[in-house]
C-alpha cells in the first residue's frame, strides 16, 4: 500500500484530535469537580441524582417545618405551665373560701376580687401569641381565644380544629392546643368546663355560697387534671418532634453523600488520568513533527 | 530503398518529447497535491508503431523493423471506483452521526441538567414554597412567595420550550438549504457529465472534469445517502431514495420529477424539500433531520408535563377555600389554560404550538386557597398540605411517574440518547478515516514518488539530448568527408 504525505497528515491530525478530546473531557471533569457534568456522561446516574435532588429538597422543607413545629410547641407549652401556675393560686383561694374561716363579707370581696384578677391572668394567657397567630385558637388563629373562652361569643369555625404540619413523607402531627379543649370542654369527673367553673367561682366567692363552692372546687380539680393531661399530650407530640428532627438530618446527610459519590469526581484518578493523557500528547506532537517534515525534495541537489 | 538519413535525429526528438510531456504531468502531481478531488495522474509511454508497418512491394530491405520511439498515449487519473464508493459511504455515515452529535449536545445544553438551575429545581422551589406556606398560612409573604415561584417555574419552562423551538426551526431552515445545495450540486454534476462525454468521444482524457465531478460527488455524499453508477459513455447517473437526481436528459429537484430551474419551480416548497429530506437514510441532512424529532419529541413530552401539573395543581387550588370563597364561587386557578405560543405560524414547514405556564394575572395573595373543603380559619392548612402532598403522587398521565421522576426519565432518555449517538460517532469515525486511508492509498500524490520519477525522467532527458547532439556531430562528421 502506497504511504503519501496527504495520509500521514491526516493519520497524526486524528490522532492528535482524539488525544485533544480526551484531555478536555478530563479538564472538564478537574474544573468542575465532577464526573456527571452533561446527561450523556451517565444517563443512569442523572436519573438517580436528580431524583436525590428532589429528596433533597424535599428533606430541607421538613426540617424547616419541624422547627417551626417545635417553636410553637414550646411556646405553647410554657403557656401551658403557667396556666398551670394560675389555676393553682385560683385553686388555693376557693379552698380558703371552703375552709369558711373568712365568712364576713368584706373579706369575701376580697378573695372575689383576686379570684377576679386570677381568672384576668388565665384571659391573658390564652390570648398567649405567636408572631400574629393566637397559639390557642386551633386554625382561626386570628380570632382571641379570650373572647369565646371566657366571653359569650360562640367558638369561631376552626377554633377546636389541629393546627397539623407536614414533617416527613405522609407524617402530619398536629402542634397546638386548643383554647376549646382547654376551657369549653367537660372534664371527666367533672360537671362543667372550665371556663364555667371560673366564672361561677368568682360569683360564689362573692356570695360565699359554701355548697356550691364545693362544687366549683372538684370542678376545678378536674379541669386541672385535664388541663395536665393535655399538656402531657403535648410533651409526648414535642418527644415525637425531636426524634424526627434528629433522624431528618441524619437522613440529608446520608442522602448528600451519596449524591457525592455519584457526580463527583475522584481528582487524584482524574489527575494521574490527565498526566498520561499530556504525556502522550507531547510524545505525538514531537515525533509526528519529525515524521510529516523531509521529504526527497529536500535531499536533491 | 533506404531509410532516411535523419531517422534517429526524429527518434531522438521523441525521446525528448516523452520526457518533457512526462515532467509536465509530474509538475502537475505536484502542484495539485493539496488540491482537494485531486487524482494523481499517470502518464502511459508506449512505443511508436514500428516502421514499416505492413509488407509492401516498395519497402525498404531491412531486416526486421525498427522502432520509431516513445510517446505519450495517455494521462490518466489514478483512482478505484470500489474504493471511491465505499468512502463515499462511510463519510456519509459519519457526517450523520456527527451532525446528530452535535445538535444533541445542544439539546443537553438548553436542558441545563443535573444543575441546581433547571426546570427540576424550579419545581422543587414551587413545593417548597407550598410547604413554607403550610407552616403559616395566614403569612402574605409567604403567600407571595407561592405567586413568584410559580411564575419563575413558567418562565424557566418557557425559556427551554422556546430555545428548542428556535433550535427545531433553524435545523428545518439548514435542511431545506442543504437540500437546495443538494440540486445545485445535481445540476453542475450533469453540466460536467455532458462535456466529460463529448470530450470522451473525442479519445480524450478529461481529468480535470473528473477531478471536478469526483470533488462535487465527495460532497454531495456527506449530505445525503446517494448511490450513483457510471455509465458506458463516462457519465455518472445518480439516485437519492428511489428519486433520480441525474440522468441522461437532464437533472432534477429532489423527490420530484420537475428538472432543475434556478430558481425552483413555485411548487417545489420548503415542504416538500423537508418531506423529501425526512427519507433519507445517511449524510447530514438524516442527522438533522433526526435532530428536529428529537427536539419535537422533548417539546411533546414538556407539553405533557406542564399539561398534568397545571391541571393538578388547578384542581387542588379550586377544592380548596379562602376566607372569601363560597361552593358558589370556589378560589381562582393558579395557572391559565389553555395558554400555548404560536409557533406553528412562525414555522409553517414543521412547528405546532406548544404550552406556556402562565400564572393567572389576577391572582392575588388572598386568593391562595390553604384552607380545605370547608373554610377551618386562617390557620387552616390543610389545602396546602395537600399541594405539599401532590410532589409525591404518582399521575396516571404520565405513566405512574411522579413529577420529579417525568422530568428526571425525560433528561436521562436524552443523556442515553446522546451516549450512544457519541459511540456511534467514533467507531463511524475510526470507519471512514479507514476508508480515507485506503482511497488515498491509491489517489494521492506522494511527492517522494514524484521527485524520484522527476529525477529519472530528468536523466532520460539528458541522455536524448546527448544522443541529439552526438547525431549531429555525426553529421557534422559527414559533411566534413565532402570537400
């Protein structure tokens, strides 16, 4: 087969071509610090990164939403406790009115006057906010629980409904509780809700009507230990949170890194990779230059 | 009856002639060894017919007969018809491949994917924003959040339907110039077949017709899968598809039977060129024509997508409530339907219309329905907990997938796509540089061959011009006997 200098050029020129391709695919891959820069680079592994994109940021959302969670819930929850801490002084004062030691009217006034103040107290807090939102009034959280809790206006639409939030694929825990289920609901062992039970104790302070005073106190206990047991409700929701946060974050990490290990390059097998390639190179350049040069033409006299 | 005194002067002027005529064509080798559809020609000596010819009864007394020199007989092309068309082939083949190559590395670039820019991110921000929403519902900025995200999803969307529209339009305008070029070359090729025939008739070599013809036939290859015979009088009658391109009586716009006008007849439209050019097998105007479908392919599945999400997300939008909507006058969707662009006018030959999201322009904040089917309050977020929830659902319009993993089969289907397209590029390649070699193996110049044969012919030269001149010391010998 005949050799022709026409051939020789293009033989080195592809040659030199392929060299040059390869070593700009490994550039790419040093600059950018990864091995999955175009779809065609491995078809499979896009579908399988963008998909851990995806839970990526669906992952983030949820930890976003679990603080929020979290930060309502211990809003509520210190509420809660000092809700506790009013309900015991009223308590302290319908046993004194009980015990009927204080008998003459001005001293029941007295006691009536603070019972007042106390149940002002538990008013203010179940108007506890957080931001704009009423942390009690289940979903209408604009509407202050005060005004149907211990005034005469019906409960608005959504105020004994669960504030939920989405915190992990198909979890949706509820964060609040709610003014209704604190004071508008019938404790068991009791025969009215709290907020009858504040309101009628007020009055039989004033009157020092002792029966009904009795009443009022066993009442009162129960709404208590209804009101505990809520709050125990609302610890055990606030543990459930933790747990899930914790495990989120240890779910995006795991899934970060193995996004990792599929689009990232490994850069000391890149650059040995490269060093290679450019050796080769070089060999090429200089050699084919001594080749493609002489001819016979060159040699004649 | 003798023969002439000056004989060997005549045969030594032929000797001359031949070496002139031989350097000549050698001078030519040389000079056109770059040129492209240059064939190295050979020039072919043969002996004078001897002298004499025939017995006569008044020829000379001789014995035997004597030769009469050298000359030139012909300069031919050096070239394999077998090899010409196996490269032909192959350059087709590749160039299709290429040309594919190229304009899929395109489409990857206007898909921007895996990149925390693309379409994909912009459906996650959408959810997201959703999600932020759910946590406090009665918030206006997170309500206005949940409007720009959906406007910045139509708009990433729209970005990429209209670079592909453009990409798909440009590719149809090229083949419908590559096939117009395609005519032209049809034409010049029958324009040189009918000189290359007179001048055959006449026992002429017309190399450098055949150079020209060989050079058009090389390109015309690239483009498109012809196949071409040649005929017993040196034309070349070439067929593209079933069509003929060029036959003995004239040369003809492609598909068609209508002979070729500059310009095209009136009926001969940019349709019917694409049409045509949708048959083809090899050369770049297949891979273009590959190209288009894949980007009209993409564009179709896009319109599925958009199509499903807008109408879902619409549905969880209008069963909800605001604090203002009643079941007489439910909530105002997010996205417009229809709402598609005009690109079939823009591009009559191959283009239909495609979907744009577009946000509903007269949505405001208060309008975002959080609440479910009955109004809960302001805190009531149980609509946008279900839009949270629509991430993860899998739509029966789109085979069971859910939105994420649509987007994610349809840029890996591409990225596949691309891959093997890239490996058929390099063995086509590594195929065709074969060919290459193995055609110029026999049809280019090597200029070492050419200055050895200059060289030798030189010294040929030289011995004649001795010869030539010790003849007419001879003579000059003879006329000093004659006093």
């Amino acid at each position: 087969m005949r050799i022709t200098q026409s051939m020789m050029t293009q033989d080195f020129l592809y040659n030199i071509t392929n060299d040059n391709s390869r070593m700009a695919n490994l550039e790419n891959q040093l600059s950018t610090g990864k091995t999955l820069n175009e779809p065609s680079d491995n078809p499979l592994a896009v579908s399988q990164d963008m998909s851990i994109n995806a839970t990526l940021s669906e992952t983030t959302g949820y930890q976003n939403a679990i603080s929020q969670g979290l930060t309502w819930m211990n809003n509520t929850s210190s509420a809660l406790s000092n809700l506790n801490s009013a309900l015991q002084q009223i308590q302290e004062l319908t046993l004194n009115g009980v015990n009927g030691t204080n008998q003459d009217p001005a001293a029941l006034n007295a006691l009536s006057a603070t019972a007042q103040q106390m149940v002002g107290d538990v008013s203010q807090i179940m108007d506890s906010q957080q931001g704009t939102r009423y942390l009690f009034g289940g979903t209408a959280t604009q509407t202050a629980p005060s005004s149907y809790v211990l005034g005469s206006t019906p409960p608005p639409t959504g105020a004994s409904s669960n504030l939920s939030l989405l915190v992990a694929a198909g979890i949706e825990i509820p964060v609040n509780v709610t003014a209704t289920s604190l004071m508008l609901t019938i404790p068991t062992g009791g025969t009215a809700d709290l907020s009858q039970t504040l309101t009628s104790i007020v009055a039989d302070l004033k009157s020092g009507n002792q029966g009904n005073l009795s009443t009022d106190l066993q009442n009162l206990n129960a709404g208590m230990s209804q009101v505990t047991g809520l709050e125990a409700d609302l610890g055990s929701r606030e543990v459930r949170m933790n747990a899930l946060n914790s495990q989120m974050s240890q779910y995006s990490n795991l899934v970060t890194n193995e996004k990792g290990v599929i689009e990232d390059a490994n850069m000391a097998q890149v650059i040995t990779q490269f060093n290679t390639d450019q050796t080769v190179y070089q060999a090429a350049l200089k050699l084919g230059s001594q080749v493609l040069l002489p001819t016979l033409v060159s040699y004649l006299p | 009856m003798n023969i002439s005194t000056f004989y060997g002067l005549n045969v030594g002027v032929s000797a001359l002639e031949t070496a002139q005529q031989v350097e000549d064509v050698i001078s030519n080798n040389i000079a056109n060894a770059n040129t492209p559809g240059y064939a190295q020609e050979t020039p072919t000596l043969e002996e004078y017919t001897p002298f004499p010819t025939v017995p006569a009864h008044d020829a000379p007394i001789l014995n035997g007969q004597m030769g009469q020199g050298s000359q030139v007989s012909s300069v031919h092309r050096d070239t394999s018809a077998f090899l010409d068309m196996q490269d032909r082939v192959n350059q087709g083949t590749y160039q299709m491949y290429s040309t594919h190559q190229q304009n899929l590395t395109q489409i990857e670039g206007i898909l921007n994917e895996p990149s925390s820019q693309s379409m994909q991110n912009a459906m996650d921000q959408f959810f997201a924003s959703w999600q932020t929403l759910s946590t406090d519902p009665s918030n206006t900025a997170a309500r206005q959040s949940v409007i720009a995200q959906a406007q910045q999803m139509g708009q990433t969307f729209q970005t990429i339907t209209n670079e592909l529209e453009t990409l798909q339009s440009n590719l149809t305008n090229v083949v419908t110039g590559q096939i117009g070029q395609l005519n032209t070359d049809a034409n010049q090729v029958y324009q040189l077949n009918t000189q290359i025939v007179r001048v055959l008739q006449q026992g002429q070599q017309p190399n450098q017709l055949m150079d020209q013809r060989s050079q058009i036939l090389d390109q015309m290859a690239q483009m498109a899968n012809i196949s071409y015979t040649q005929q017993s009088n040196g034309a070349d009658y070439i067929t593209l598809a079933g069509s003929t391109l060029v036959d003995g009586s004239n040369s003809y716009l492609a598909g068609t039977t209508t002979p070729y006008t500059s310009p095209p007849a009136a009926s001969y439209t940019a349709q019917t060129a694409y049409t045509f050019a949708s048959t083809l097998k090899s050369g770049s105007i297949a891979g273009n024509v590959q190209s288009v479908n894949d980007a009209n392919t993409m564009l179709n599945n896009l319109d599925t997508f958009l199509n499903t999400f807008e109408n879902a997300v619409n549905a969880i939008q209008t069963s909800g409530s605001t604090a203002t909507s009643s079941a007489a006058s439910p909530p105002p969707p997010i996205f417009s339907v229809p709402s598609s662009d005009t690109f079939a006018s823009t591009d009559p030959v191959n283009g239909s219309n495609h979907l744009i999201l577009t946000v509903n322009p007269s949505l405001t904040t208060s309008e975002i329905a959080t609440g479910g089917a009955t109004w809960g309050g302001p805190g009531d977020n149980s609509n946008a907990l279900n839009m949270v929830a629509l991430q993860n659902q899998q739509q029966s319009s789109l085979q069971g997938a859910t939105f994420d993993q649509n987007i994610a089969s349809l840029v890996s289907g591409i990225g596949v796509e691309t891959a093997s397209v890239n490996t058929s590029v390099t063995t086509a390649q590594a195929l065709s540089q074969q060919s290459c070699t193995l055609r110029q193996a026999v049809s280019s110049v090597d200029v070492n061959e050419q200055a050895a044969m200059m060289v030798q012919y030189q010294n040929s030269y030289s011995a004649a011009a001795k010869f030539v001149s010790v003849f007419d010391q001879m003579m000059q010998t003879l006329m000093t006997i004659v006093p």
